[in-house]
C-alpha cells in the first residue's frame, strides 16, 4: 500500500497549558501534542509533509501574556493558527492583532467535535479522518480508544479486537479500515462462528470446480474479494483447526490455495480479528493455535463494556433516537428523568447492540414525547417493587439468547461458545423464554 500518508504526522503546537482531557480529545481525533509555553522563545520544527497546526490559549491571560502571543505571531508566520477563547466577547488590549492572524476561532467551552472541526477545516489530506466512525463517546475510556484508532490505522499490522458481546467490535473494524490507505479498498467482514463447518474452507479461501460434491463452478474466497482492502474475521476462535493452518500462512507468506488447486494466489490484505473469549485460554487448552495467536495479536485493541463509559450510555441513547426518527415516523423526541437514570443504572449486559434495541423498541411503544423507565423497560421507579427489575432482566436475558441464535444462524455450539455457557444452557434458555428453535429456523 501506499505510504505516502502514513509518513506525514498531523500535530498540534498549543501555546498555554492544555488540560488532561483536552489533550485526550486531541489523540482521539488524530493528533499529535506539542505543548509550548507562549512566555519562552521556541522554534517548530516540522518534517516536509506534515501538517501542524498552533492553538492560541487565550484563557486566563495575564500581564505580558498578550506581548507574548503577539510574539509568536510573528516567529510563526504562515502557521496556521486557532484561537482558544474563553468567550465569544474577548476584549483586551493588543489582542486584536493576534486573533486577526487565527483563521479559526473555538470558544469554551467546547466539545470534541468543534475542536475536531476547527482543526480538520486546515487539513483535507484524508475525508473523514475526523469522523468518529460510529465509535461514539465522550468518556475517558472512548477517547483511549479512538486515540488508539487513529494510531493503529496508520501501520499495516494485524489487529486484535477484544471486548464483551455487543461492545461494537465490527464498527472498530471499520473504523480502522476507514482511517487506512485500504479505505479505497473492500471491506469484508467474515462470521467465524456463523460459516457451515463444512464450507468455512471453501468460503474463506475459495475452491475450484469439481473441488468436492457441490461444487458446480469455481467460487472467489473472501480473502480474494478483500484483496487491496481488510478482511474481519469476527468470533475467530470458532475457526476450526484446518482453517486456522490456511490462515496462518495467510499472515505468513500472503498467499492462499483454493481448494482443489495446489497453485498459490498471493493476496494483500489486512486481517483484523476479533473475539468476546480469552484466546489466551483457547491456546492453553488445544482449541487454538499458539502460533496463530501470536500473529493476530501484533496490535490489540480491547473495547470497554458500555456500564464503563459512564454518560456515554444518554449520549448513544439520545443519537439511536435521533437515528430512527429520521427513518420512521414516531412520536418520542427525548427521555424523561426518569428514563436517564433507569440508563444510568442499568448494567447493559448486551452493552451498545442491547442500548440499540431498547432505544429502538421504546421509541415504538411510547406514547408521550418523552420515553419513560418503562417504556425501556428498565429499572425500577421510585415505589415500585424489585418484581419490575426481575422483569427487565428475563426480558434482556431473552433478548440477548435470541439476538446470539440470530447472528449464528441458530447454531447451538457457537451460540454456547459466544454466551459462555454450555449447549444443554442453551436449550434450558430456550424452554424457559418459549423460544421454538425449529419455528424460529
């Protein structure tokens, strides 16, 4: 691939003392920190190709502050420069000069996106490389992971993706792709545990004509159709043994064999992988390959359940609802206080895919602008007996056994696997929440 944008940095030099946070939002959005005190003569050296911004902090100036940013102005003609205001109503001798010289301005306080917009409208190198790729959060944790996004993007190593069910590894995936020179590649995204036994072979690799009964005409691999792009292999602990040798030669040599041709096909593809298991313990106990394990595990990214991130939870709530208003026609436009703490309190154990459906179902059934505690079906309102909270927890319960059977296409082992349970669990689950496996097939 190309690596013309990985060499370039896109740094920031912030003349005053930027916070703890304000320094997060910076990494997560792509961009490298120099911190420079305004009051000491400093020269900025940059690389041909980068791209470097300066960042006035013009808050809590003091006696000489302003002669020193007037300085700065000066030594950095033709810098690009930003100022960070402490209100829209600036006023103070000689700063006029210095503000002039800024083509952007952002007041605090501000959020992640206006920083990110401000800084984005003096670098057009990569479309969308400020967008957060569905990776939506505010919190600490978030912040850490999209710094690591925009770090990893940039380096054509596998990646391994870890984090409970329903922590949105697919849409780390993406967004790994999206911030890559592969962007202007295909993006296949492979259901280890969903692939017939079988067939996993023939998918992944592809197979001649005639390679076994079946096989009516030669079939292009997924890895072949990902060529020049990435390929996700989601769940790859369900990889059987046999796939998992034909993978590793992949990571190897970057070449593959259809089934039924012992010609090699060289193919350039980044593999991102990803898992709820602890691939450590496969390996430990034979169901996983020790050598493969090291090179899937060059890079890992492990994503932090949904109850760890804090006020993410109403901020994802608030966009799913804004995101299905637009597609249907529904009466809710918010939530109640209630509703904002029963999402406070909730554990999530299904996590963002579980905050999805609930936001999706409450929107439906609500019958007042703003959605309720119950309309969530969360929680418990003051007054209330703990039999609505057992409710709510059968019900996610239910929920979480029939979205895993879904997305295995009812395939018992993998669903055990994915659940953590054993297959007789499963079937009890079933018979307890009246799920018939054979209508729902």
């Amino acid at each position: 691939m190309d690596s013309s944008h990985h060499d370039a940095r896109r740094c920031v030099i912030w003349f005053g003392n930027p916070s703890p946070h304000e320094k997060k939002m910076l990494a997560a959005a792509g961009w490298e920190l120099r911190v420079v005190d305004p009051r000491r003569s400093a020269k900025v050296g940059m690389r041909a190709g980068d791209k470097v911004v300066a960042l006035l902090d013009l808050r809590g100036l003091g006696a000489g502050d302003v002669e020193s940013l007037g300085q700065v102005v000066i030594d950095h003609a033709g810098l690009p420069m930003i100022a960070l205001t402490p209100d829209s109503d600036i006023d103070q001798p000689g700063l006029h000069p210095v503000l002039q010289a800024c083509g952007e301005r952002v007041v605090c306080p501000f959020n992640p996106q206006q920083l990110a917009q401000a800084l984005s409208s003096f670098d057009r190198r990569a479309p969308g490389a400020d967008d957060d790729g569905g990776m939506v959060g505010r919190s600490g944790p978030m912040l850490d992971v999209r710094a690591t996004l925009h770090r990893y993007a940039g380096v054509d190593l596998p990646v391994l993706i870890t984090g409970e069910t329903g922590t949105g590894k697919e849409l780390a995936a993406r967004a790994l792709h999206e911030l890559s020179d592969r962007r202007r590649g295909p993006f296949v995204a492979v259901n280890c545990g969903a692939l017939p036994a079988g067939l996993i072979q023939a998918e992944l690799f592809g197979h001649e004509r005639g390679a076994f009964t079946g096989a009516a005409s030669r079939r292009i691999g997924l890895f072949e159709t990902a060529n020049t792009g990435t390929i996700f292999l989601d769940e790859i602990g369900d990889l059987p043994t046999d796939a998992q040798a034909n993978l590793l030669r992949v990571l190897q040599e970057g070449t593959l064999e259809r089934l039924g041709n012992s010609q090699s096909l060289r193919v350039d593809v980044r593999v991102l992988a990803a898992t709820h298991v602890d691939l450590e313990q496969a390996v430990e106990r034979g169901r996983f390959r020790r050598d493969l394990y090291f090179r899937l595990d060059v890079l890992h990214l492990h994503l932090p359940p949904l109850r760890a991130r804090g006020a993410d939870v109403e901020l994802l709530a608030r966009r799913f609802l804004a995101e299905f208003r637009r597609q249907h026609l529904v009466t809710a436009r918010g939530f109640d206080a209630g509703a904002r703490r029963a999402l406070r309190d909730y554990p999530w154990p299904g996590n963002v895919r579980e905050l999805l459906n609930r936001v999706r179902r409450a929107a439906v059934i609500a019958r007042q602008p703003l959605i309720t505690a119950a309309d969530l079906q969360l929680g418990v309102e003051a007054g209330e007996s703990d039999e609505c909270l057992d409710k709510a927890r059968t019900q996610a319960e239910r929920e979480a056994v029939l979205a895993t059977l879904r997305e295995t296409g009812f395939n018992i082992s993998a669903s055990a696997r994915r659940l953590r349970v054993s297959r007789p669990t499963i079937y009890r689950l079933c018979r307890k929440h009246r799920l018939s496996l054979p209508d729902l097939r």
